[in-house]
C-alpha cells in the first residue's frame, strides 16, 4: 500500500496537473468535431470528465508521479506519464463499454486525449526542466563531469553503494555522471537533505531518504560504503555538523568543491575530495567583473614578482584567462620558478601567448633594470616578500634589504619606464606593526603613496591589504597537519590568539579584481582592503583539524599552548588610524583615503635604514621603522 503523503508543493503539482488533463480531453474532443461538439456530446462530456481527472491523478500517484520533482524530470518519469495515460485510458474505455457500449461517447476521442495528455503532461515538465537547467548554466555540470573524470577514472571492479548529501542541483548533477558512467564503479542508492518539502521525493527515480542528520541509521541499514557531500552552499556551521556526521558514520565521504573552487574552475581543484579546511571557512563566491580585468590585462606584458609563491602562482594561474600578450614570471627560487613555468606552458601550450621565466632577486636592482628594457611590462604584481614573523625578528636587516629597498627598486623602475598598473600585494601585519615584517611592508606601501608625487608620473600605483591565506607555505595549517601526522602534541601560542583568512584563489580573485578598480589618478596610491569576513581562533581551527583527521581534541591529540612568538599579536587589523574607509563597487573590497607620505622624507629615512641593513644593525633599524612608522610598536 503507498503511503499518502500531502505538502503545499504535492497540492499545486495535483492542481497544474488537474488543468492539464481537463484541457487534453478537452482538446480531444475539438479535434475529434473540428473545433464545434455536437450539442449530443456535450452533456456525456461534461458528466464523465471529473472521473478522468479524478482516475488519472490516481493512475499518476500510483507509478509514483508525485514523488519526483519536476525540475529533474528524467527518462523514466516520462515512461511513467505514458504508462499512466495509457493505462487510464484502457481503464475508462473498458468501463464505458461495459456500461453503455460508448452511448455519446466518440471512441476515438480517447485515443486522441491519451497522446494529448502525454504531450501536455510531459512537454510541460521538461520545459520546467530546460528552465532550471538555463537558469543553472552548464558550468557546474562540466565541471562535475571534470571532477568524477579525474577522480574515479579507474576502479577495482567493486560497486561502491554511495548516498549523496543534498538533493540540489549539485547533487542531482553528480547522480547523472555516475549513471551514466558506469565505470565509475558507483551505485547511487537516494539522497539525503534537510529540506522536508524534498524529502519523500524521488530524483530519477531514487528516493531522499531523509534529513541528513539520519546518516549513520541510513549507512548501517543500506550498507553504503562511501558518502559524497554535494552542498557547495553550505555555511561553516553547516558544513561543521555534517562533517562531524559524516565522521560518525565511521565510512569515507568526500565533498564537491564550494562554489568559489567550482566557478574558477582551475584543474587542481575541479574534483570530488576529501573535505578541507577551506570547507569550514565558509568563504563566499566573489564576483568578478571580467570585461573590466580582461581590459587592462588582454595582450599586455605582466610581470609577476614572486611568481613561484603561493600567491604569485595563483596570480599568473588566474591571469592566464584574460589572455595577456606575456607573462614574465619573476622569482628567487629556481625550483619554484620551474614548477610554476611547467604548469602553465602545459596549460597553453597550442596558444601565442609567451612565458617567461626569470630567475632573480628583487634587490638587484641592475637586473632588474635590464628585465624591464628587454620585456617592458605594462603591469606589475609584485607579490614577492619575505613573510615569516619570527624569521624576520631575527634578521631585520633581510627585511629591509627585500621588502623595502626591493620594493623602491621596482616603483622607481616603474615610474621610468611607465609602467601602466602597479599592484602591491600587502598584509594585515602592516596594520599597526608589532613586527619587523609588518613595518618593512608598511614602509614599502608608503612607497608606493609617494609613487605618485614629486615628478610626473602615469603610472597607477595600487595596494591591497589582506590577512592570511589558507596553505600558503610555512603557514599555520600546514604545519597543524604536520603535528597531528605525528601524533600530536599541536602547539599553539595563545588561547586566544584569532587571525583573518581566505582561500588563495578569492584572495588572488581580488587583486585582480582591485587592479581594475584602481583609479590614481587623484595623486597617490589607493590602498585596497579586502573584505576578510570574521576572525578565527587559531585554536578552534586546530581542534577542526584534528577532528577533519579523524581524530578526537584533547583526546586522540592534545593542545599545547607555548606563549606568543617574538614579534606576534593576539589579533590583526586590516585598517590604519585616521584611513578613511570608502566602498567600491565591488562588495568585497573597501578602498582606504591615507595621507600622501613625503617622498623626500621618507627616502632619506630609507637610505639610514639601508645602510643600517648593511651593518647588520638590528636595534639602529628598529629605530629608523618606529621614526617612518610611528605606530609600529616591537612586542
């Protein structure tokens, strides 16, 4: 016996569907008479025209037409609307002869209304699909197809049984690819979701089996061997639970990428995974305005510093698809330089857009001299930095030499050779230093604010400020990972010690994004603040770790707390005193109105501290930072 079972959504299906069969069997009978019914038909028309509708919503409950959701209409809900047409009309058809042997009953009109009825029924459900599917785009669909491609291209002959969390588009695309690729070696037995109005409802044919937080009784009663979480648009409190879920089910489960991966679409993450720590950060989609970045990258010559970083490979990945003329990729480390130089001449290997690769330093400033002869760039990203706190507390003089004398060295390059965009890719540690690192780079964005002053000068001078990125080398996940491989203790410096962070694809997003925005034409360098979301305790990311590794806080691995580094805050800031805050037109990034700094002043300050950097003089280098950088404060 089926269960009846009754919703706002069932009611408006049954009454659409109600409408459809009234105006197929009347259509039928237009056909039937040309258009004009003998006043003989009309009243058996009339008479036996509630027990159609009324037999046919029952024939279409029955092959389960009302469990589906329209905007997934497959193969097999179609055979069923024709089954159930079909089947309800040889239904009235025998009764009436039964009856009254078709007395004011034209045969044929029956005939005519099942075709009809087959028709309107159907044609109207796929074009309530084809609507979603526009609406939806193809590109979530092709990089599904990407991502099972890549991940599941072999399997051992087992048919693993899989439930996919979300009965969504994503997930609903992902059923496809699996059912239509059977080598995959899945067999997907329902979904499950939180939404109730979905559950009961069948997608393809396959029930949502119920909410999501009924996992474990679903894996244990229908012998799932793996899950796949296909909720791109899940928050981090969302993602948190489901994952501890998940966990609990004791089975592997893996996750579709979050939207922000999905539209990028580079191949490195174009692919079903394990469930990151980026998963529970919770950043949302940015939204690029492509035309305005493609119009000041298409055909150009770029020249990346940093090239072979976490940052500036991503930048020269994400360049790429604005069809730049060149890409010099500029970096200090060979290896780095080559793996990045590899990567993306495999990426355009057939186009004519040149690569080119240039070992070097930053604080050479005759080689770089000589770079910008030979390529002549029209924009610049200079992405390279020395970037670790600790490191630096320790050599200041390396801080000064890289972050700030080779950051003059390419801003003075840029002015002589009229470079058309300037883009410096700052931190949130420049926000009243506690550090060496933090006030080289806030000294190098007041080079910058100076770029623009004294001689005349084209080119546009840009700085965009951020927190921490997720993976980047030598930061804290990495090496969380590292000490939970080990079995633990992971250390961390303060209990509530919070720090800002994104994903690196937004956060290269962005500067592109802030490139375009960039308007210096009023006299100095805009600074650039990215929108960096709410702040996260180091030790809550710890303890997510820990549990993403199947492991237990405080129980499986401890946390030990070691005291703050030299040179370290409990909190970062994004903003400086007195920085007027002003939106842009991109939701995400703010832009700051500084005062314009001193050219002469501040070079004469940057000269004591160069040769302070030669001596090796730490404490006279402190000095000349807090007297450039009042604010800066040593911890």
């Amino acid at each position: 016996m089926k269960k009846l079972y009754f919703s706002k959504n069932v009611v408006i299906v049954v009454v659409v569907d109600a409408l459809l069969f009234c105006c197929a069997f009347y259509l039928a009978y237009l056909l039937r008479f040309d258009f004009h019914i003998p006043r003989f038909y009309r009243v058996p028309f009339q008479q036996v025209l509630p027990l159609v509708i009324l037999l046919k919503l029952a024939s279409f409950y029955w092959f389960d037409l009302y469990r589906g959701m329209w905007r997934y209409t497959s193969l097999s809900d179609l055979f069923n609307i024709v089954k159930a047409a079909l089947i309800t009309n040889l239904v009235i058809v025998g009764g009436l002869l039964f009856f009254n042997r078709f007395q004011g009953f034209p045969r044929s009109v029956f005939l005519i209304d099942a075709l009809l009825t087959i028709l309107t029924v159907s044609g109207f459900r796929i074009l309530i699909r084809i609507y979603f599917e526009h609406a939806a785009g193809d590109k979530m669909s092709q990089v599904v197809k990407k991502a099972f491609s890549q991940v599941f291209s072999k399997t051992d002959g087992h048919t693993r049984r899989v439930i996919i969390l979300g009965a969504g588009d994503c997930g609903e695309k992902i059923y496809r690819e699996i059912a239509h690729n059977p080598s995959l070696g899945f067999q997907v037995v329902g979904f499950l979701d939180d939404n109730p109005v979905k559950v009961g409802k069948k997608i393809h044919g396959l029930p949502v089996l119920g909410e999501i937080a009924g996992v474990s009784k679903f894996v244990a009663r229908l012998s799932i061997d793996e899950l796949i979480i296909a909720i791109p648009t899940a928050t981090p409190e969302q993602m948190r639970t489901i994952v501890a879920l998940c966990e609990k089910s004791g089975i592997p489960y893996k996750t579709v990428p979050g939207f922000s991966e999905l539209l990028n679409g580079t191949p490195s993450v174009a692919a079903l995974r394990k469930v990151a720590y980026r998963d529970l950060l919770g950043r949302e989609v940015v939204r690029l305005d492509k035309e305005g970045i493609g119009a000041y990258l298409a055909g150009k010559t770029v020249l990346v510093t940093g090239a072979g970083g976490s940052i500036g490979s991503e930048l020269c990945r994400q360049i790429l698809e604005f069809s730049p003329g060149r890409i010099v990729l500029f970096d200090r480390s060979e290896t780095a330089l080559y793996e990045i130089d590899l990567e993306l001449k495999g990426q355009r290997r057939d186009t004519g857009l040149r690569i080119s690769p240039v070992l070097g330093d930053i604080q050479d400033q005759r080689q770089l001299e000589h770079l910008f002869q030979l390529t002549a760039p029209h924009v610049v990203f200079h992405a390279a930095a020395y970037k670790h706190v600790p490191m630096l507390e320790a050599h200041p003089w390396k801080a000064v030499k890289n972050n700030i004398i080779g950051t003059r060295n390419l801003v003075e390059l840029s002015k002589r050779f009229a470079v058309e965009r300037f883009v410096l890719v700052s931190t949130d540690k420049a926000v009243r230093p506690a550090n060496v690192m933090g006030a080289s780079k806030r000294v190098a964005e007041l080079l910058l604010q100076c770029g623009n002053g004294g001689a005349p000068c084209t080119t546009q001078f840009m700085i965009v400020r951020f927190g921490n990125v997720l993976g980047s080398a030598g930061s804290v996940i990495p090496l969380f990972q590292k000490q939970i491989g080990k079995g633990g203790p992971v250390t961390v410096t303060h209990p509530e010690v919070t720090r800002f962070f994104m994903t690196v694809s937004e956060a290269c997003q962005l500067i592109l994004q802030a490139g375009a925005i960039g308007n210096t034409g009023r006299g100095r360098a805009e600074v650039f603040v990215l929108k960096m979301g709410t702040p996260v305790k180091i030790v809550d990311m710890a303890r997510d770790l820990i549990r993403l590794s199947g492991l237990e806080p405080d129980k499986d691995i401890s946390i030990e707390f070691v005291g703050l580094r030299p040179g370290e805050k409990l909190y970062e800031e994004l903003i400086v005193e007195g920085e007027g805050v002003v939106p842009t037109e991109h939701e995400k990034i703010m832009v700051l109105r500084g005062a314009e700094a001193h050219a002469a002043v501040l070079n004469g300050a940057i000269e004591e501290l160069e040769r302070s950097a030669e001596l090796q003089d730490g404490g006279a280098i402190r000095v000349w930072l807090k007297k450039i950088v009042p604010e800066y404060e040593p911890a």
